[in-house]
C-alpha cells in the first residue's frame, strides 16, 4: 500500500489528503492474502505526516472451544507519524527520531501502511476467537462437536461429596 506523498510534504503545515484504501495484505504471514478496504485520512505536521485509518477485514480463524474454522471481521483503526529520511524541498537527509520503532517515508518519498496495517491487525485478533457467543465447544470425553448436538457419552456421575451444593439451586 505504497502512496507517493510528496505534494504532501511540500504542501504547508496542516494541508491534508483523503484516500481510499481497496487492497490485499498478508496479515499473519502466512501467504494467504486478505482484503483490506477503508479510508485513512493524512495530515501534514511540522515533522512528519499523520495517518489516521479507519479499515475493515476478514480473516480465519479457529474456534478455541470447538475448533471449527470461521471468518472473523476486524476493525482496524490507528493514528501514527510516518516520518520523511529525505527532505522534500532540499533533498538533504532527514534525521529520524530516537525512536527505533517509528515509520517511515522512504527517499522517494514513498509512504507504505502495510506494516502499520498489518500490526494494527494483529492487535485486532481477539485473545479467545469464538465461532459464535454460545458455542458449545467439544465433548470431554468422545470429542464431538455438541454445536452439532448431543453425544451418545454417559452423563458423568457428581461426586456425592459435592451433592449439597447441587441443592442450593
């Protein structure tokens, strides 16, 4: 997702641009390619350009309690500083700051959300991936999968050490 923005750091502090993002990503790196649609808004400021992204996406993932495949849709959304290496007006190096982390505008003046939009993404995944809100998961015991009803395994005895509690229902 390479965007030549070189209008824009010679535009005056503040100016701004709107894009229109219709793409494909490879978020986890595992060469399946996902598409990737939204806006991001970019704002110029004194030392760098402003990104703020509002994205949408789809990806697979595996159900932790049945571990059935489904599609799960992400919302991407972040706000980060691509700094220039190269000034736009002078063609002089362009000292980055402290930062190690930071991203950047390469010499030609070429900013490329890919990476941010691929670690935003990543953050996107939730911790404990559902295939619905109420999936039953996968018997203990045979391993069927009750989203697609009941085994044929006996109930499981209650330790008759636990029966009171059963009666405070």
């Amino acid at each position: 997702m390479d965007m030549n923005v070189s209008q824009l750091l010679r535009d005056p502090i503040g100016s701004t641009r709107d894009f229109k993002i219709d793409t494909l990503i490879d978020i986890t790196s595992d060469g399946k390619s996902h598409k990737i649609q939204g806006e991001c808004h970019m704002l110029r400021t004194q030392r760098s350009i402003l990104v703020k992204c509002l994205l949408n996406t789809e990806i697979e993932l595996s159900c932790n309690r049945c571990l059935g495949k489904f599609l799960q849709p992400l919302k991407i959304k972040f706000e980060e500083e691509f700094f220039p290496t190269m000034d736009a007006l002078s063609g002089a190096p362009v000292s980055l700051p402290e930062d190690s982390g930071a991203f950047t505008i390469d010499e030609q003046h070429t900013l490329d959300l890919t990476e941010a939009v691929r670690q935003y993404a990543l953050l996107a995944i939730p911790m404990k991936a559902l295939c619905k809100k109420d999936c039953a998961g996968l018997c203990p015991t045979c391993g069927k999968n009750l989203n697609e009803g009941d085994c044929d395994c006996p109930k499981q005895k209650t330790d008759p050490r636990w029966s009171k509690l059963a009666e405070l229902d």
